[in-house]
C-alpha cells in the first residue's frame, strides 16, 4: 500500500460518524448492512450518511453492492489487510513474531 493511500484510508477513520460506520460493518462481516439500516441505527440523517459511506468507499474500507432497491455495504476484507499489513510492516525491528502475540490477543477481543 502506498503511503498516499494509507493516508487516506486513517483520514477516512479520524472522524467519529465514519468511525462508528466502520465498526458497526465490521460487526456485519461480509453480509453488510442496507445503507438505511445504517442511517437508522446511528441515528444520522441518510444523505449525511451517504456522504460518509462515499468516503469510506474511496478509502478502500468499505464496498457496496445493489441487492433490489437497496445499496448494501460491506467491509473490505482486501482493503483493511493492506492497510493493517502497512501499519505493522516494519514492526518490531523486523521480527514479526515479537507483535504475534499483541495481533492474537486483538484478534481474541474482538471476535
């Protein structure tokens, strides 16, 4: 990942509505959520949200796919690996191992 796009995708997250987006879609996983459903259950107005949904999307954080009349997002599983896989390249002086057990235990919280 570049550094440019890295930028993008943390900016994207460094704001509190899309945030909370992206967190309620992780807990969606790959099924996502109607774009609606999403307005609603945050409590923001549905163009507010379209706008945060767009942005997320150019991130490379969040995919959408038409299912009826609806627009459904989802997580990009692509997307988040790369950006985690910039986040934690040079880690640990280049001994991966060393942060193994901090990924695992992040793993184990949230899942």
């Amino acid at each position: 990942m570049e550094l440019s796009a890295a930028v993008e995708a943390l900016s994207a997250l460094g704001q509190e509505s899309r945030l909370r987006v992206f967190r309620l879609l992780v807990k969606c996983g790959p099924d996502g959520m109607p774009a609606g459903e999403i307005a609603e259950q945050l409590k923001v107005p549905a163009n507010t949200m379209s706008s945060h949904l767009a942005v997320l999307s150019r991130a490379g954080l969040v995919s959408s796919r038409k299912e009826g009349r609806s627009v459904v997002y989802a997580i990009d599983v692509e997307g988040i690996r790369k950006l985690l896989a910039f986040l934690v390249q040079d880690c640990c002086q280049g001994k991966p191992t060393v942060c193994q057990p901090l990924i695992a235990a992040a793993l184990a919280d949230c899942c």
